[in-house]
C-alpha cells in the first residue's frame, strides 16, 4: 500500500478517508488492532483509483488540500452533501473544488487577451485530470454501485466542466487578439445554472449570446444603414438578425438576406428596379470593402465556434442528444424565404446564409451516424425526409435526390470505417456478416429507401476490406488463407452471383484495380481456384482473350500518338511514307528518335501477346543482348554517392560544434579516438591535460593524456567518413513500406527519385522499384495505375524541358558525378525543385487529364477493364430512387482521407502553418510514440521476470518465442501485444537509425549497420529488447532514445512558435510545490550562490540593470530564475564537470543575453 504524499494535510485527507472505507468494510470490528489493518489495506485497494484521481489532482493544483480543509470548514450549501463520514468523497470534492478553482475571478477578468491565455492554459493544465476522472467514473458505473451522493456530485461537476469548455471554445475561435468581442464573461453567466449541451435549455442560452454579439459587431461595422428593398438596417432589428449590404449591377444596395431571396427565384432581377442580373452574380469590389470582410470573418468564426460546441459537447461520448436538440440543429439548415420556399442554407444560427445548392452540408449527419442509441435512426428518416423536401420538385430530372442519396451513403460507409479498423479482431467476422446480409436487401423498394442505402454502404465497406485482405493474401502473403477469409471471400462470391446485381462485382475488381493495380488484379485471376475465378472476372473478359494494357506512353502527347499510327500502317500496309516523313523532322531530332523507341517497344512487347507471334530466342540473339546490356560500367564499380542514399552526418555534428564557439578564439575543441576508435572531444586548446576513461560502450581505456600529449593508442580524428557509395539500401524485402524523407527531401519526393534511380540500375532493381511504387503510392494515396502515370508524365516532362538553353548549362563536375555527400546533396535539390516539385503540385490535374487520354484513345479505348477503372458509364436519363442500387454514382470509387492525402493538400495550398507543417514532416515517427509505453512495459515485465538470472550468452539464446510460450498465465496477451509494438516501432524507425548518433555516458554513440538492418521476430534474441550499453542491446536503447528526441525536438518548435516557456512552468510548478510542502524555494541551491551582497557589488549590479533594455531585463529575469532554480550540483568526477559557484554569473549569462537568435 503507497501513495504519493506532498504534504502533511495531503496525507491528513487520505488517511483519514481510508478509515472511512475502513468503517464501511468491517462495520461492527471497529477499535479491533488486526481488523482495523485488514481494514485499511482492503479500502485503499478497493477505493485505490479513487485515490489516485485526488492524487493526480494535486499534482496540477497543489493548493487543492488547503482548499480541501477550508471547504471542510465552511462549505457552500449547495455542496454540503459532500461532507460525510459515510462513504469517500475526497476525489470528488477535489474535482469539485478544481473545477470552481477555473471561475474568473472578477467580471472583467477575460476581457484582455493575456488575461484569456492564462486562463486557457490552467484549464489545459487540469483538462488531461478531469476528463481521466469523467472517464473512470462512466466506465465503471455498471460495476460500482456508485450512491446517489457521488453520481450527483459527478453530474455537478460536468455542468461546470461544460461550462468552463464552451468558454474555452468560445475564447478560442471568436476572441482573437483583435476581436470584436471585448467582454465574454455574458456566456460564463448565462451557463450558469446545468450547463448541459444534449438539452436544448443550454443550446439556445448559446445561441441567445452569439445573435447579441452578432448585433454589437453588426451596429459597429455598418451603423445605420438601410437595404434598398426590405429598408430594415444592416445592423437587424428586434425581430431579425443583422445581414450585411450587397451591391447589385444596377448600384442599388440590399441586404445579404434579401439577395440570397433574389438568387434562388426563377427571375432573377434587382428586387428595387427589376433589373435583371446573371443567377450566379458574384457581390461587386464595394462588397469586399474592409468592414465587410471583417464582418464576415467574424461570422465564419462564431460559426466555427457553434459546430465545435456541437462536435464536442452535443454529441459526446458517443451518444445523441436529446430529441429537441437534433430538431433544432435541423431547422439550422433550413430557412424559409418571404416568398415562402424552404430552402438549405450553412449549419450556423444565422438566418441570411442560404446555400449556393439544395445539397445539405453532411456535419450533421455525420455525427448522428456515430452515435448510437434507439432514436438515431428515426433522427435519420427525420433528416433525409427534411433533406428530400428541398429538393427542386419542377426538376426534369432526380439529379439532386441522387446527390443527397450518395451524401448519405458516403457518411454511412465512412461510419463504418470509423467503426472497424483494421486491427479490430472482429473486421473480418463483421465484413462477412454485413455480405450476408445485404445479399438480398441491396435492392429494396422505394418505402425502405433508408434501409436500402444502408445495406448499400455496408455492402461497400466489406467488398473494399475483402479486397484488401485479398491483396494481402495472393501478392504481399503476409496473411495466412485462414477458415475465416475463405467465408468472407465466399460471402463476396455470393453477393456476387446471387444478389440479382452485377455492380457490386464491377464495384470489388473496380476496388481492387484502383488500389493495387491490373498486374495484380491478373495474378490474382490467375492463381485463384475455379470457384473464386467464377465472381472476381467480369462478364466482359470471359474466356481467354489476352487484353492489351493501356498505354500509358500517350503522356508524351500528340507526337507519340501520330508516331504510332504510322507505325502500325507501316507493319499492315507496307505503307513507310509517313513513318519516314515523321522520322525525318530535324527538329527536336533526339524527342523523334525517343518516341520511336517507345512506339518500338511497345508495339513488340504486345505482340508476344498472342501465341502466333511467341518463339524462343536464339543464342546469338541471347548473347546480343547479354553483351548489349552489360556493356556499361557495373554500378559496383561506381565510387559515386548514389542520390536518397543514407549518410553519415557526423561530420554536420562537428560543424554544428566548431560554429558555436565563441568569437574570441578561446574555444578550439578538437576530436580524438580512444585506442577502440571511439570519438571524444578535447575542449579549450584541443590539446590534453587529464586522463579519464573511455565511456562509450563499456570500453573503459584510458583517454586524453597530459603536458598535451595524448596516451599511448589515442590519435586525432581525421575526420573519416563512414557513408558508403552506390546502392547500399540493401534487398527490397526488407525495406520498410513507408518512406522515409533524406536531407532536403520529403518523403514522397524521396520515394519518386529513389524510383527512378532503381529504374535507371536496370539489372536487380525490379523488387526495388515495385517496392518504391507501393511506397508512393501509400504517401499520395492513389493507386499504383496513378502513380505510373505520374512517373510517365514526369519522365515526359524531363524529355521535353531538355532545350537548348538547357543542354547549354554547366555544371560543376562534382555535382554531375556525385563525388561527395555536399555534391549530391546540391544535385537532389535541384533535381527535386525543377522536375519532381511541379507534378506533384499538379499531380490531380495531371492524372485525370492522362486518364481521359487513355479513355479516349481509339486503339484501346474500347477496353471493358478500362472502362469500368475509369468510370466511363452514364446514367440513365431518368432513374427513381427505387434503383438506386443500379445508379453508377453509388459504386463510384472514392479517395478516402488520410494524413498523407493531407500532407499532400498542404504543400499545394502553401500556406504557413509552421507548427502543421512540422507535424507531417515528422508524422511517420510521431505516429510510433504511441508504442512508447507497450515498449516500456515489456521492458519491464521481462526485467522483473529474468532479473539477475540471466548472463550475457544465456541471453542471446533465449529468443522471443520461448518467452512468449513461458508468459502463459493471464499476462499472455499483455506481453504479446506489447511485443508487436516493439516490433511495428521498430520497423518505422530502424532505416533512420543508420548513421543517427546518441549521447551515452557522454560519449557519442552509433548504431551499427548490422544493427539497424536487423529485423525483429520471434527468432530475435532477449539481449535486442533490453537495453545496454554495447552490442545489441543499444538497438532499444538508440530506439526509446530516438523516438523520445523526436517527441521532445517537437514539442520544443511548437513552443518557439507559440511562445511558450515551459522552463517557465516546471519552474513555477517546483516553486509552489516546494512552498506548499514548508520547503524553501531554494533549498537545493549552493550555499556560494545565497550569499549577501557587497556593497560594491549591490551598486554594480544596480548600474548594469538600469542600463539594459527593458525586452533584455525580462529574459535576464526568467534566465536568472532557470539558473537558479534547476541547477543540478555536479561531482566533480571527470575533466567536464564544472563548479558554477566558482563561475562568475557575466560570464555564464552574456552568451546567452547577446545571442541575436533568443
């Protein structure tokens, strides 16, 4: 039994509501000694998360006992119940206290935006303690038979937690330094009393206080203007809300709810003059005046702040609002005209924002479909039948039926993804049961509309899973064909054949092309049973014809077509004339000669297609080729630093070193090598004057030496680069998926120039280059038939940026034979910001106008494969909801969101959002610190069970899967589960681990190639999971140190740029920590540092204080207190240790005070 204890009256509270649980559990032995200590250890072991919820609230609020006892002694009446003897309430009346702790203190106390920051950072602080305590409590509110005094203390403190999070939003999104808004505290009155946002009390307090904020801004930004048609003021009466001025092309000037009326009628004229202007009449320059886009501005921030009360705290914890609430988040969207017409406009409170289309934003319905509860389906029916009702019913046509149908299935489809991911045990039993189902209910009548498309989104949903894990099986085998994925694969087969439909077939070959490709679409065909060949090939490509892939060389443009007409003319006619004709254009001769290779190559290799034209090669011509092929320098040879190669980077480490010191030439460190040629530093002179031993590794020789001469097998650094030339990636099996950024480059960039050099090593490079290929297409989120076209179309676009102005550069010869890492570095940059950079900012223009061309291109267009991959069908002209299942749009494929599609969106919008942009740069190592704490844990669980039992040779033969197989008790699957996270940590990260140094024992250390190339299964040794200080066991200890440098270098940018001081905070919180304990401040200080002052020096420092600057006394202020407050007294055990109370303070400081960078 231990607890954390901080303070006397900490530990006052805690002992004595564990004899109150003691009380409640031997009731009737009370003053027994043997009873009363059974006692108090089965209360705290019952009650022990309950305690640890009051400890974690201590240790963000350290005042919380003194209030506590304070509380105690003068409670507030409407906590009394809080205080008994009957039962622990100690956690809560800490949350209690916590949560009132957030009430500003004063009415004007968040009018000023520091004021606001402050705020919002103590509510950060408490928020990660608050809502862990929420979470315990509604997790085990079956299993506790919690009393009617906690849960009402419980609803209590969520109505002020509620509270405190809308001011939080509201603060956030609508007070900007600048605002509009000065005074936000009306919002903290108003939600005073149950703040609850699932009832719909609270939801219109809120939007009461955003149509008043609404109208201030509106009376200041427009005065007491009028609308030409309507003459009510901009700024709104009592009975409506402010509309802001538009000025139509006849110059008179209406309000926004009048134009939005004018818009959306079948005239579309000037409501004053009956002019007539287009439907989609943009507002003129005077619109956009100052005053009206900052008006607007200020609307689309209140509106972001009500969808995230919505997102948030509407529709927390999984589950709907009230009834009332959804109604009223209904009526946002719809607004009715003077005219009377019920039109759609933006989820927001504001009356004048009708939408451009009769289409429904889906933030609504997407929240309602993930959440649960006997009601979200008739909210469903609810919406979709208010949805219909908007439609345009003097239509021709049921286009915009079509378009809600496919908003609604896509939220569906997206639910279920959300739902089950894919490690979730249960995706393939679900997929196989949704298949099931849907078999006969995908086509369902007109009256079950609702129903028909849900069934159609789960129908979707399990053919894309059921085609993912058939890529898995047939191409990558990394998953066994178990009993369970032949079901699925059944369950598929039947919905194909039986269903009554051919689209849901179309839909998983469609699926399976787009994501993977038509190569492993066909070997897939051919590998698979007879039964499975039945329903994975479409009607159209029955029997064994041979289909020609389409020809993805028609990115060379017009020229390449015309070169390949000629050609086949040629070979079927004998007909040369205009082949000849278009070989002899002296213009651009070299593009000529390239395109004919191409058509050449391509006609040829199709033609071996067809047995007619199969035949075995000769051995001359077999010898032909073997000498034409390697006659050419074998890259092995090459002593040329290969481009996205991995690097050594100490030598950046050095320079980073040298650059630092300061400019009086005092400083010279110079670098030496003990005798087992590990690096150290020799500072001041660079020459040695102490012994000491070599820490790197448990080598523990003698280095540095004295008189400046070094001991015998100590030399100098000569500064030897150990980057490898040529291709050192190794084999492509064990290349990680993911790519990796190098130098400059980013990942996908990266991944494109890697491609192409794998293609421009011909020979051994196929694995390689179809491992690039997954890789980039894993980053932009297209499918591998899109990224060859974007590898085509870059290939394209090099041929024809070769000019003559370009063939006329020079470049230096370093940088075109990649003689050294500063060479080749320089040479990717340029080759990246000149030809790879452009695509990719194009990339989505360029692959669907190459896809047209290749739809349109009259040899191959033809091509039922191509056609389905590409979409080409139309719909019917008229076509009832009732088909909707027979509708192309619903089986339309669909790009799903992901981290690399936002990547990419990013570096096209170009916009600056320093902390985002280092988020993505860094998000491939990021997402692995969420295996930190599994790796941890088994570090753990494997000390405590082989401690002291295990030498260094029994360690390397005791494997993982003999540890596994003894952990057999209940902590098996805690174990195993901690295992794959070493390993799926590992395999994200041991690529960047090549030539990254770490610090140990104050030397650098490096992990070996052998090491990092090393890869982690059951076969892999104890000694590689625990960390040591030599041989395998750095592979953890580089891994945990890698990972959490990465964390921490994050977090450190993202303060920079929020100003941010967190050696602020950990000094603040140690402060008040050691007060709240009777400890003095600066207690672990030297006494050197605590002694009075001088005289002289008094007004010494006196006159040094008065002459700084203001912005440099601040900094000097905070660095002083860092100083003093985290000094760490050092023992003097080796020649870096340093006595800084014999350090004169200028001296330490003027470094930093001067350094133009801080």
């Amino acid at each position: 039994m231990a607890y954390p204890v901080r303070s006397e009256s900490e530990q006052l509270n805690i002992c004595e509501n564990i004899m109150v649980g003691c009380k409640q559990i031997i009731q009737g032995e009370v003053g027994r000694l043997f009873p009363a200590l059974v006692g108090c250890h089965a209360a705290f072991h019952h009650h022990k998360a309950r305690f640890r919820n009051f400890s974690d609230i201590v240790h963000v609020w350290p005042e919380c006992c003194e209030k506590v006892a304070k509380f105690q002694e003068h409670a507030e009446q409407e906590m009394m119940y809080l205080l008994t003897a009957d039962e622990i309430t100690l956690d809560l009346m800490g949350l209690h206290l916590l949560l009132k702790n957030l009430e500003p203190p004063s009415k004007d106390a968040l009018n000023k935006p520091s004021s606001r920051k402050q705020w919002i950072r103590v509510l950060c602080d408490y928020r990660p303690v608050v809502e862990r305590i929420f979470g315990f409590f509604r997790e085990n509110e079956q299993g506790h038979d919690f009393s009617p005094r906690c849960t009402q203390a419980i609803l209590t403190a969520r109505y002020l937690w509620t509270r405190a999070i809308v001011l939080k939003l509201f603060i956030e999104h609508v007070c900007t330094d600048d605002s509009e808004v000065k005074r936000c505290m009306p919002l903290w009155v108003m939600l005073r009393t149950k703040a609850d946002m699932k009832t719909l009390e609270s939801l219109e307090k809120v939007e009461k206080f955003l149509k008043s904020c609404n109208k201030e801004v509106s009376s200041k930004i427009f005065g007491q203007q009028k609308c030409a048609h309507c003459e009510e003021p901009y700024t709104g009466t009592q009975e409506t809300q402010p509309s802001p001025p538009v000025t139509l092309p006849c110059n008179h000037t209406i309000c926004r709810r009048c134009f939005n009326e004018t818009i959306i009628s079948p005239d579309v004229t000037c409501p004053s003059c009956d002019q007539p202007f287009q439907k989609d009449f943009q507002p003129v320059e005077a619109d956009q005046s100052e005053n009206v886009l900052a008006y607007q501005d200020f609307r689309r921030r209140c509106n972001n702040f009500f969808m995230e009360v919505i997102s948030q705290l509407c529709f927390a914890e999984g589950t709907p609002p009230s009834n009332d609430i959804v109604n009223k988040l209904l009526s946002y969207i719809t607004v009715q005209t003077k005219k009377g017409q019920e039109v759609t406009k933006q989820l927001t409170i504001f009356d004048d924002c009708i939408d451009s289309t009769p289409v429904v934003r889906s933030f609504l319905l997407q929240h309602l479909m993930q959440t649960s509860g006997l009601e979200v389906h008739q909210h469903l029916e609810n919406y979709f039948r208010r949805a219909l009702r908007l439609i345009d019913p003097i239509a021709t046509t049921s286009d915009q039926s079509h378009s809600l149908c496919h908003l609604v299935l896509q939220c569906m489809e997206d639910s279920c993804h959300q739902r089950y991911s894919e490690e979730n045990k249960e995706l393939i039993q679900a997929a196989t049961e949704m298949l099931r189902n849907s078999c006969k209910k995908i086509q369902l009548e007109a009256d079950h509309l609702l129903e028909n498309m849900e069934h159609l989104s789960q129908t979707r949903f399990s053919l894309s899973v059921a085609a993912n894990l058939m890529y898995k099986s047939f191409i990558e085998k990394t998953t066994k064909l178990n009993t369970k994925l032949k079901r699925l694969f059944e369950a598929v087969g039947k919905l194909c054949e039986e269903c009554g439909s051919n689209w849901p077939r179309r839909y998983f070959i469609k699926y399976l092309c787009r994501c993977y490709g038509t190569d492993c679409y066909q070997t897939i065909r051919n590998e698979c049973d007879m039964a499975m060949k039945r329903w994975i090939t479409l009607p159209e490509l029955q029997g064994n014809k041979k289909e020609e892939c389409h020809d993805r060389f028609i990115v060379c443009g017009e020229g390449y077509t015309q070169m390949r007409e000629a050609f086949v003319q040629a070979a079927l006619n004998e007909d040369n004339k205009k082949l000849v004709n278009l070989l002899q254009t002296k213009k651009n001769k070299w593009k000529t000669e390239t395109r004919f290779l191409l058509v050449v190559y391509r006609e040829f290799t199709m033609n071996f297609l067809y047995e007619e034209a199969q035949q075995q090669f000769s051995q001359k011509v077999k010898q032909f080729l073997q000498r034409t092929l390697m006659n050419c320098n074998k890259i092995q040879n090459k002593e040329s630093y290969f481009p996205t190669m991995p690097q050594d980077d100490l030598d950046l480490i050095k320079e980073a070193l040298l650059a630092s010191r300061p400019d009086d030439g005092s400083e010279n460190p110079v670098f030496h090598r003990c005798p087992n040629g590990h690096l150290y530093v020799i500072g001041d002179c660079g020459r040695p004057t102490v012994v000491a031993r070599c820490k790197a590794q448990n080598c523990g020789l003698e280095i540095g030496g004295q008189s400046h001469v070094l001991k015998a097998g100590n030399i100098k650094d000569h500064g030897v680069d150990t980057t490898d030339t040529g291709h050192i990636l190794g084999r492509a099996k064990y290349r990680n998926l993911a790519p990796f950024p190098e130098r400059s480059l980013k990942p996908v960039n990266c991944a494109i120039m890697k491609l192409l050099l794998h293609m421009a090593m011909y020979i051994g490079a196929n694995n390689n280059a179809q491992k690039d290929l997954r890789s980039i297409s894993t980053v932009l989120g297209k499918s591998v038939e899109n990224v060859l076209i974007l590898i085509h179309y870059l290939l394209a676009e090099i041929m024809n940026s070769r000019t003559q102005a370009r063939i006329g550069e020079r470049a230096e010869d370093d940088i075109c034979l990649l003689k050294d890492k500063r060479s080749r570095e320089t040479w990717e940059d340029n080759f990246n910001k000149r030809y790879i950079v452009p695509v990719l900012e194009k990339s989505e223009e360029i692959m669907n106008t190459v896809n047209n061309r290749i739809v349109n291109d009259k040899r191959l267009g033809n091509d039922p494969l191509l056609q389905l991959l590409y979409e080409t069908d139309k719909p019917a002209d008229i076509l009832g909801t009732e088909y909707l299942s027979e509708n192309p749009s619903v089986w339309q494929f669909r790009d799903r969101i992901s981290v690399d599609h936002l990547m990419q969106t990013f570096v096209k919008s170009q916009q600056n959002c320093p902390v985002l942009q280092q988020f993505l740069e860094e998000e491939h190592f990021l997402r692995a610190l969420r295996f930190v704490p599994g790796i941890i844990r088994l570090q753990k669980m494997l000390i405590q069970k082989y401690s002291r039992r295990l030498n260094r040779s029994e360690a390397l033969g005791l494997t993982m899967d003999k540890i596994l197989m003894e952990f057999q008790d209940t902590r098996s699957s805690e174990i195993q589960s901690c295992w794959n996270d070493f390993k799926q940590a590992w395999e994200n990260v041991h690529q960047s681990l090549e030539g990254y140094g770490f610090p140990m024992n104050g030397n650098f250390v490096y992990l070996s190639k052998e090491n990092c190339r090393r890869r982690m299964d059951e076969r892999t040794s104890i000694a590689c999971v625990l960390p040591s200080e030599r041989d395998t066991g750095l592979c953890s200890y580089a891994l945990l140190f890698f990972l959490l440098e990465k964390q921490n270098l994050f977090l450190q940018k993202y303060c920079q740029q929020s100003k941010i001081n967190l050696w602020d905070d950990f000094g603040t919180g140690e402060t008040k920590l050691l007060e709240n304990n009777d400890k003095e401040s600066f207690d672990n200080i030297s006494s050197t540092f605590k002694q009075k002052l001088s005289e002289g020096q008094s007004d010494a420092l006196y006159e040094i204080l008065n002459n700084l600057p203001i912005e440099q006394l601040d900094y000097l202020s905070k660095m002083i207190f860092d100083c003093l407050l985290l000094t760490i007294d050092i023992p003097q055990k080796d020649e870096e240790s340093v006595d800084m109370s014999k350090v004169r303070l200028k001296e330490a400081i003027e470094s930093y005070l001067y350094d133009p960078h801080m």
